[in-house]
C-alpha cells in the first residue's frame, strides 16, 4: 500500500489558483480513476477534477472558499501497489462543467435518539431544509425552525420522525400559551455565512464597480405602446419552431443599430493602462438572476442577428444558466450589458455598469398610464422606463442621453428597427 499525493492541477488558461467549491468525496472513500471528486471555480466557471488513480482517500486539503495554488496538494490517495509517477499518472485534464457553482451539499446527519439533546443538522448556511409539506405544516404550527431539526432521510430530509424526536428532546422553539395563542419570543439567532463561489466574484466586481467608476445615471420614458402591438402580431403568427419574443429582443436590436453612432460606449477601459478599446461587434451581456446567483450569458455578434435568431439564442442562454450549464464562453466577452427585473422592475434603478465595460441599459417594468394625445385628450398608453448607467470617464452626458434618445426613437417607431 502506497500514498499517492493529488496536486491541484493546471486547469489552463494562464489560471494559477481556483477556489474550492463543493467536494464530492470525503475521508474514507473509496475512488476510481476519473471520478469526479471535486469542483474547483475560476472566474465565472466551474471546473470538475477527476481522481489520477484508484484508491481510498486519505486526506483532503481545502474546505469550500478556500483560494489552491495550482501545484498543491489537495488529496492523499491509498494506493496499492507502487505510486504512479507524475508522466505515468498525470492529472487529468479538467473538464469545465457547462454549469455555474452551486453549493455545496451537506452529507445526511444521522438521526438521533430520542429524548437526546438535538444536534443541529450540518446543512451549508442558508439553505433550505428539505422536508415535505405536511412536515413544513407542523413546524410552522408548532414554531419550530426546521434549520435546527436534524433530518435522517435522504439528502438530510426532515421526517416526521425527526420532528417528533426534536419535539420530546425539548427543542421546540416556542412553547404555546395556554390561550391557545402562540407566545412570541424574541428572535435572537445569528448565522455566519462564508461567501463564496460565484457570490464572492459578484461582491469583488461590485466593489470594484463602485470604487472605481465614476457613473452617470439617465432615465427615460418610453411609450412601447405600439412595439407591444407588434410584438403581439408577431407572437400571434410565429412557426412553433420559433422563440417567443418578449421586449429584450427588441432592445438587443435597437442597441445594435445605435450603438455605432456612439462606438465608445460599447467599450472595454482599462484604467490602469487608459486605454479604450472600441469594439464593433456587438456581444450584448443580458443579466439574469439564477438559482446559483447573478449570470451574464452574453448574445455574441448580435449586430447580424435578426429578431428571431435573438430571440432563439436569448432563450437557449437563459435555459442553460438557470439549469447551471452555461459555458465559461457564454458568460464572458460581453461589450455592453442589459439588465432586466421583469415584471418587477420597479419605476427606476441604477444598475452598476459590468466593468471593463463601460454602458449597462436598466429595463424597468412596462405599465399603462394616462397620457395626452395630440389632441389634448386622455389615452391610455403603455410605457417602460430605461435606467441607464455609464462610465463618465469615457461617455459624456451628452453622449448617453443621445444613445439613449436613439433607442427610444426606434422603441417607439419600431418599423425602424427592420429597415
């Protein structure tokens, strides 16, 4: 029997360290080659590491959050028989998992006796327990934090077993008053989570954002009344083979015809260096909320695509971030960004520009509201407001109220956008 010393491999890409996001073997298990043992993130992909060899694992270096110097070792492998040279046993090459980071999972708590003191289940912090509805049902009846019940089931899943054994230990979180009331007591718990994965690289671009650039923000109403006509017509008549559109395709397009007329606000600033780099192509950034966080999937060369193709790749993106399967390709190399709330997209914000990019346009939610007509009578018109946010450094005020005013003319006429 023989110990073969994991090292963190190369994963390219000039890459030299890679954050530990989720193990998916412990001490004592037995692996095989190419098992996928680990999850490691760089930038905003995650990569799966296979084991080199067969064996049982005998140590783990590194928890999830924890920074790996690309050389380290990482895992302490039993062996039998002699241990692999390096040239003989290489590490294999890392595969990037088409899936952004997700958290890492906690290992079923055992159950626990009853009447014992309740050990409080080992769950990543802020995750939800899992538990079916009638066992939900009865922890609220009875105010009993599902957090702190540990689960026996599958995945760490709260029984009502589990429920009743919390109850008889005496972990009930709030004793019922004899009126028939619950009694309130006052909430005291504090919880510390570790940010990590893709969470830490939105905080570090965040801060940067707003350290580092000076923004301006513009507002304008746009009536979309008769973009929402066309819209409606063309949804009405589309082949099944093609994407429903909703308004984003439509402001990929405007952006695409009026992003030349004003070249540096579909840039990339290094300030360090100050230099500008102008970019012709259009790679337009949509973000999306995701369960595993904020995700960029970005539109390539959208300046040759016409409204369907948007509308096709838009929805194909927005599938594979939600589903964690979004490449590292497709999240990256964004010129300019859009961002939408949807529905709820309040009246304005001001979303932090995607440095090195220097113009995000802000998409607020779509109302209809009394206007004047010419006429000087009441219509009802349907209205979105764009919240848009630039790099003062580099893009004038001047200069984004016009982009922003090409924009609307063509939101507002939108025969325009297809001539």
């Amino acid at each position: 029997m023989s110990e073969y010393r994991y090292k963190m491999p190369d994963v390219g890409e000039g890459i030299v360290e890679a954050e530990i996001v989720e193990w998916h073997v412990k001490e004592g298990d037995t692996v095989t080659e190419d098992q996928h043992v680990l999850d490691v993130m760089t930038d905003k992909a995650t990569v799966e590491i296979p084991s080199a060899v067969n064996g049982t694992v005998t140590k783990l270096v590194g928890e999830a959050g924890d920074i790996i110097a690309v050389g380290t070792q990482i895992m302490f492998i039993a062996v039998d028989g002699d241990v692999p040279a390096e040239e003989e046993a290489p590490a294999k090459e890392a595969v990037a998992a088409e899936a952004a980071p997700v958290e890492a999972k906690a290992a079923p708590a055992p159950k626990p006796a009853p009447k014992a003191a309740p050990a409080v289940a080992k769950r990543p912090a802020g995750e939800r327990p899992l538990a079916s509805p009638a066992v939900r049902k009865r922890a609220l009846d009875g105010e009993i934090d599902l957090a702190s019940v540990p689960g026996s089931g599958p995945a760490g899943r709260i029984t009502h077993d589990n429920l009743d054994d919390f109850i008889a230990s005496g972990g009930r979180s709030a004793a019922r008053s004899g009126g028939g009331s619950p009694s309130r007591t006052p909430r005291t718990g504090v919880t510390e989570e570790k940010i990590i994965g893709i969470r830490r690289k939105i905080s570090q671009n965040m801060s940067y954002a707003q350290t580092n650039i000076p923004d301006i923000a513009y507002v304008e109403e746009i009536d979309v009344t008769a973009l929402e006509e066309l819209r409606a017509h063309l949804n009405k008549t589309k082949s099944d083979d093609q994407a429903k559109l909703t308004f984003i395709p439509f402001l990929v397009m405007a952006l695409s015809k009026a992003l030349p007329e004003t070249p540096q606000a579909n840039a990339h600033f290094d300030g360090e260096a100050m230099m500008l780099t102008k970019h012709e192509a259009i790679h337009c950034g949509v973000a999306a909320a995701t369960p595993n966080g904020l995700m960029v999937p970005v539109i390539k060369h959208a300046e040759a695509m016409d409204i369907w193709s948007i509308a096709a790749e838009l929805k194909r993106l927005a599938v594979a971030a939600r589903d964690g399967k979004a490449t590292k390709d497709e999240l990256t190399g964004s010129t300019i960004t859009i961002s939408s709330l949807g529905a709820m997209g309040g009246l304005v914000t001001t979303p932090i520009v995607n440095a090195p990019e220097v113009a995000i346009i802000g998409v607020n939610k779509m109302q209809t509201l009394p206007r004047f007509d010419a006429n000087g009578g009441v219509v009802a018109r349907k209205l979105i407001n764009l919240s848009s946010c630039f790099d003062h450094r580099i893009v004038d005020g001047y200069e984004a109220a016009m982009l922003v005013q090409r924009i609307k003319g063509m939101l507002e006429n939108p025969a325009t956008l297809f001539m």
